[in-house]
C-alpha cells in the first residue's frame, strides 16, 4: 500500500516538473516576444 502511494505520488511529482519545466518554456517564449514588442515600439516612440 505504501509503496503503490509513494509511486504515484512520485509520478505525479514527475509530472508536474514537466509540466511545469513546459509552462515555463511558453511563458519565457511570450516574455521574449513581449521584450521584442517593447523595444520595437520603443524605437517607433523615440523616432519621432
């Protein structure tokens, strides 16, 4: 009984480091872009 909770328990863990090794790849992905926006319409601003 134990060992089965401890596996799932370490499976789920295994899971959500994915998970969250993945929702944190997209969200530097998003925050690079908005960086990019940012600095483009930076350029945009000081031009005129």
């Amino acid at each position: 009984m134990a060992f089965s909770q401890d596996f799932s328990s370490a499976k789920m863990l295994n899971f959500h480091a994915l998970y969250k090794n993945l929702t944190f790849f997209k969200v530097r992905k998003d925050y690079l872009f908005v960086i990019m926006l940012q600095i483009f319409f930076k350029g945009r601003l000081y031009e005129r």
